[in-house]
C-alpha cells in the first residue's frame, strides 16, 4: 500500500532556529515522484519541490533544503533560520503512475519572533 | 497565485441539500484533480479527469460526482449533503508535457472551496 507518513504533528521554534520536518513514504512503485506542499493560514497549497525517484541528489532552495533517501524511504525538509513567514502546516505527497497525490497529515509549523 | 481558479470561494447549506463547485485549470492544462480536506481525512484524492475522461478515482462518495467540460473546466456535483461533508474542497491541475506521463507534472491548487453544511 502507499502511505506518507508526517510523524511530528506539530512543531515549535523560535525565529532563525533550524528545523527539519520528517517525511516517510511508503510504496511498492519503482517510479514514483515526491511533492512538499505548504498551507498558509490562508489556506491555499503552495507547491514547493518536486522529486523523482531516480534522482536522490539533495536540493537546496535559499533557506530549504530537501534530503531523499531512498534507503529509508524519507524525504525530509529543512529551513534554515525560519521566520515567522514560515509558520503554516506543510506536507509532504507521494504521486504514483496515474497521477495522484497520497498526503501526509501535515506538520504545523510555528515560528514564533 | 497559481492561475486554477475557484468558485464559490465559501458556501454554506444545509443537509440534504445539492451543491455545485466549479474549477477552471491553468491554461493549456488538460488534468483536473479534485481533493477533499477534512479535519479527521486530511487531505483526500478524490476524482481526476484527462481531457474530459475520467483518469482515476480515489476515495470518492457516491452522493459526489464530477465532470470536465470541453472548454476544460470541471464541476464537483455533492448531493445530499451530510454534516461530515463540511471541509475545504480543492481543485488542481497539471500541465502535459509532450511525451511525457501525465504523473510527471506537479500539480498546481486553486485556493479552494471551503464548504460548510449545517
């Protein structure tokens, strides 16, 4: 079965901290692609990367960087020095052959000044 | 602003009821995906249509049904609404790649549809 699993429900930090949000896929597919999504208080999903499963190179995005290993079936997502622009709930997706996306529960972030 | 557009932004009925919501893509974009997000689902696949044809369907009620009309739009029909059909609806599409699988393309959200039923 596919599954995407965001362990940490909800996180809390202080402005210009580190932090990692944690992202486990599971799926028997051998091409399969792998989305962070973040939601504003606003509501809407803004696409933040996109990953193939052919492609384990780390990606770096000014203050994002994405980690995949395949090895352990994680794509996780840090922010360097959050702000409290950063403050949403993020997910991380799993898409398969056909097209659509598998969700994790979302991680709400909080960056408080 | 990701150019998948919305409406109505926010609707309130009540149960029994029939509602309409209307997606219109990006332009040039042939996939529509409908999700659901609820509180106790999350965020939910619930139906896909190509090119007017319906692709796959995930964990959709039979009291919801979709379509995608030539000019490429698509409306998610939910008939006889219940109290647990309250939740934010959302609409995205994805641009075909020539050659490409349709999978390859990430999908862009429209701002949703958040449907409250009393």
């Amino acid at each position: 079965a596919q599954k995407v699993t965001q362990a940490q429900t909800e996180i809390s930090v202080v402005e210009k901290e580190d932090v990692t949000l944690d992202c486990v896929y599971e799926t028997r597919d051998t091409t399969y692609y792998l989305f962070w999504y973040k939601q504003p208080p606003s509501g809407e999903l803004v696409f933040l990367i996109r990953r193939n499963s052919f492609d384990e190179q780390n990606e770096i995005s000014g203050r994002y960087s994405w980690n995949f290993q395949k090895s352990t079936s994680s794509f996780n997502f840090t922010i360097t020095a959050s702000q409290v622009v950063d403050s949403a709930v993020y997910f991380c997706a799993l898409k398969m052959e056909g097209g659509k996306l598998i969700f994790g529960q979302g991680t709400e972030l909080s960056v408080k000044p | 602003d990701s150019g998948v557009t919305q409406t109505p932004k926010h609707l309130i009925t009540a149960t029994g009821q029939r509602v309409t919501l209307r997606c219109s893509p990006r332009s040039g974009d042939l996939s529509v995906y409908w999700y659901q997000q609820s509180l106790d689902q999350g965020l939910q696949f619930l139906i896909q249509y190509y090119n007017g044809e319906e692709r796959a369907k995930g964990n959709i009620l039979e009291r919801f049904s979709a379509q995608q009309f030539p000019d490429l739009h698509s409306e998610l029909n939910l008939s006889s609404l219940e109290l647990g059909d309250s939740a934010l609806y959302f609409c995205a599409s994805s641009v075909s790649l020539a050659g490409a699988p349709p999978s390859y393309n990430e999908q862009f959200f429209g701002p949703g549809t958040r449907l409250t039923v009393l």
